[in-house]
C-alpha cells in the first residue's frame, strides 16, 4: 500500500521503519539520516523524509516544513562528520537526474575535493 507517510514497496521506507537494516548517522521525528551504501565520497550521507514522497519537489509542495528539515539535518551531519568546511547537498529529481530511488532524499557528499561540474 501506498501512502503519504509509507510505501510498501519503497527501500527508503522500509529503511525508515527498521525493516531493512542501515547504518543510521541521525534520526528525528520527520527525517532519517543514514549512510550510502554506494558511496561517492568519505562522507556520503542520505537525509530521507519520513513520509513518502517520490521526488524533492513532491515533498517541497506537500510539506515545505520536512523538506527544510532535511536541509537542517544536513547541516548537522556535515558539522558532526568534520566537513563543514566544504560539502556537498544534492538532490536527483527524475530520471534525467540520475534518481534511482523514488523516494525524495537528500545526499551529503564530503571528506575530498569536489569539482566541478559533476558527472
């Protein structure tokens, strides 16, 4: 079943409801934060909404409030991680972007150089 706050078939939120086991770097009512297990970068960190929404935009229109929440997080882990001093914040909207994953999630990419452009 498909709804707001779950999918049932989504990854990211069965990682959000402790089904699927995740190496969890911070949590709070409205945002899960864990590693990449396809990492980038020395730091590669997903910020997820707890609710389901496909896409950012998805989750900037419905809920506005959890979308700045994910960029709170962000904050926090990078300061936490020791790379506050230079990271990245990216979100792939679409398949064009390279979203693999529909379920809206923020990476937090740091710990080397980044240029750019990417990819």
């Amino acid at each position: 079943m498909t709804t707001p706050e779950r999918s049932d078939d989504c990854l990211f939120c069965k990682i959000v409801a402790g089904d699927i086991p995740a190496e969890i770097v911070h949590a709070t009512e409205t945002a899960v934060a864990f590693r990449d297990v396809n990492r980038q970068a020395p730091t590669h960190v997903l910020v997820v909404p707890t609710s389901h929404y496909e896409n950012a935009g998805e989750l900037a229109r419905h809920e506005p409030a959890t979308a700045a929440e994910l960029l709170t997080v962000a904050a926090h882990i990078a300061e936490k991680e020791g790379i506050e001093e230079g990271y990245r914040l990216v979100f792939n909207t679409g398949s064009g972007a390279g979203q693999t994953v529909w379920h809206a999630h923020l990476h937090v990419l740091g710990g080397r150089p980044l240029t750019w452009p990417p990819g």
